[in-house]
C-alpha cells in the first residue's frame, strides 16, 4: 500500500506565490512519476505539471511559465512552485504517484487566491 499526502494549499491573494509539497509512503519499489493535477469545482480534472523517473518534465499550458515542479528523490517527495497567482488557479490540487504500473493519488489539497 502507497499513501500520498500533500500539504503548502492556503489562501493567497493574487500574484502571490505558494509551494505545495507531496510525500509518497509505504511499500515502493520504484516511483515511475509524480505529477500534480488539478480540480474546480463542476470541471474536469486536469494535469499541471509531472516529473518523470528520469527527471523529464511536463507543464500544462495553464501554468505558462508561472509554476515549477521539482522533486526529492531520496525523501519520495515532489514540489510545485506556483507564482504569480490569480483567482482562476483556485482549485484543489492533488498529487498522483505512478510506482510501479498502479497510480496512487492524495486527498488534495486547496489553494483559493484572492483577488
């Protein structure tokens, strides 16, 4: 069993900056891809940005720029820096951990920015 767990939402008034953090535990053999998703409410999830196991990265146009994913490879964890906030990246985020060839996703975590 993988528990993932993500933490740094809060509340931020526009063009602020926060920086979400997410921690896979548990029975790993090896993480093949971490990657932050994210969800409004009556929309679709969608992806923001993903790190593979060789460190290849990934951006959503969405970001454009604004936000940066890095990782932490001996404490399985993944970052994402997000600047220049505006109200419309209000959502909740999630992080979803690939070990193996099981995706395990966290319980997300909000980010509101204020106007």
């Amino acid at each position: 069993q993988v528990q993932v767990v993500e933490s740094g939402g809060g509340l931020v008034q526009a063009g602020g900056s926060l920086r979400l953090s997410c921690s896979a535990s548990g029975s790993i053999s090896s993480i093949n891809y971490m990657g932050w998703y994210r969800q409004a409410p009556g929309k679709q999830r969608e992806l923001v940005a993903g790190i593979t196991r060789g460190g290849s990265r990934n951006y959503a146009d969405l970001t454009k720029g604004r936000f940066t994913i890095s990782r932490d490879i001996a404490k399985n964890t993944v970052y994402l820096q997000m600047n220049s906030l505006t109200p419309e990246d209000t959502c909740v985020y999630y992080c979803m951990v690939v070990v193996g060839t099981f995706d395990y996703w966290g319980q997300g975590t909000q980010v509101t920015v204020s106007s």
